[in-house]
C-alpha cells in the first residue's frame, strides 16, 4: 500500500508531465544560469507545479528545487526536485531528461520518484516498499564479477583529471562484459530491472541522484558515493551497483 508521501510524490509527477509535454519540442527559449547550466519557462513552471502539489498536501514540509530554491530549512521532511533534469536534452529534443522528486526526513533520504514522461518510462521507490518500474516490481540483477557485467559511466570529467581513478576506470571497461553511456536517469532505471549491471559518474548534483538512489537501493542495489558514503546533500560522484561485491570491486579499482 502507498503511503500519502508517494500518492503525493506521483500526483506531482503526472502534474510536471502535463507541463512538460506543453513545451516539448516548442523551440522554447534558453538562459543561462550563474552555474552556466541552461534554464527554460519549461524547468520554472515544471517546478511551480510540483511545488504546488506537494506543498497544498504538506505546507509544513520543506522543499528544494533546482529552479526555484530552498524554503523551511528547519523542516523535518524536506523535498528534493529537479523538474527537467537533462534540460541540454530537452531543448535539443532528444527524450533523455526526467523529473526528478525525492523526500528527505532528516537526514535520509526514504522516498523516489523518476518520470521520463517523452521517452516513456518511469520508476519509483519508498524505503522498505520495494522498488517499482512502471508498476511492476523491480529487481536488480545478481551478477557480481566484472567479466559477466555491464558497465555504465555517465558524466566523468572530475575523475578524468585523477590519474588513480581514471587509470582504474580504465580497468574496468577492459574487465566487463560491456560498457555503455547511458546517462541521466536511464542507467539507472536499466540496474533498477535488472538490465545493467554498474554505474560510475563523478560529477552530478543531489537533485539528479536523491530519488533514483532510493529506486536503485530498494531494487536490491548499492548506491554510495565513491568513498562508499550515502547519497546527501553534498554528494558529488557515484558508484552503484547491483551486488556488494561489484560495488566493492568498482571503488577499489577507481582507488578508494
């Protein structure tokens, strides 16, 4: 059974969905960001109307929005959005962008929505519920050596300039079975069911990763940060895995 967190976290999602098929390939126009990362009307009213959603069922909760900020930091339950997350994506029209909406208590992060309304696919989570891909549980596979898995690497440039980590990255795409570049939520979606094996990325933000870790980890995975932490508020680079055993393999070869 759903909790109302969920229920609500969903009813946000079908909300950015309307949203964002009304501006899909519209030509919408682009700014850029003091962070130099692109914004469009698209991302703002995205947000507004999660926001909306989630805020007339919890106006105590907090609520974190690439867009549009931080409010009641004190809150015990925070929400965590990125309303376009793939914004470069969907202003070249290709469909690898998503929603993004995570809910934080504390300090820990218990529940995950990921909507990838144009590409056709969505996953979602709550701490000890499972995972669900489109509804149907979700598992992830049960490889644990690297000579049968299939590793995906998303953004890299900061562990490109390490030289131990970009050596033992190298490693590991001779060692697997496979390496693909997936990316964004779809790697993630894939080692949720079971379809993918390895994720490593080294430069992403808390709102990109916060609901597809809870996904992942009630799917039966492992998703940490490369020094092996937990997803937080400050996590920078990722390492999951479907098995404790490819997860430890990975972050040893990439040096920690």
């Amino acid at each position: 059974m759903q909790s109302q967190y969920l229920e609500t976290a969903l009813a946000a999602a079908r909300a950015a969905e309307t949203v964002v098929r009304r501006y899909w390939q519209q030509n919408v126009e682009i700014e850029i960001k003091e962070d130099a990362t692109p914004v469009t009307v698209a991302d703002v009213e995205t947000e507004k109307a999660i926001k909306a959603v989630i805020l007339d069922a919890f106006p105590d909760h907090g609520f974190y929005g690439e867009e549009t900020g931080k409010t009641r930091p004190e809150a015990e339950f925070t929400w965590l959005v990125d309303p376009i997350d793939g914004t470069k994506s969907f202003v070249r029209e290709y469909p690898f962008f998503s929603t993004q909406i995570a809910l934080m208590q504390g300090d820990e992060i218990i529940l995950g929505v990921s909507s990838a309304p144009v590409f056709g696919e969505y996953a979602y989570a709550e701490k000890g519920g499972g995972a669900f891909f489109k509804d149907r549980a979700a598992r992830v596979s049960q490889i644990d050596t690297l000579a049968d898995a299939t590793l995906s690497v998303g953004n890299l440039a900061t562990l490109a300039k390490q030289p131990v980590g970009w050596a033992g990255l190298a490693t590991l795409v001779a060692e697997v079975n496979r390496t693909r570049g997936y990316g964004d939520f779809y790697h993630y979606h894939l080692l949720a069911r079971g379809a993918i094996d390895l994720i490593v990325e080294s430069d992403v933000n808390v709102l990109d990763i916060a609901a597809l870790s809870v996904i992942v980890q009630e799917a039966g995975g492992v998703f940490t940060d490369l020094e092996g932490n937990g997803v937080g508020l400050d996590t920078t680079t990722v390492c999951a895995a479907a098995t404790p055993e490819l997860h430890q393999i990975a972050r040893k070869r990439l040096g920690y």
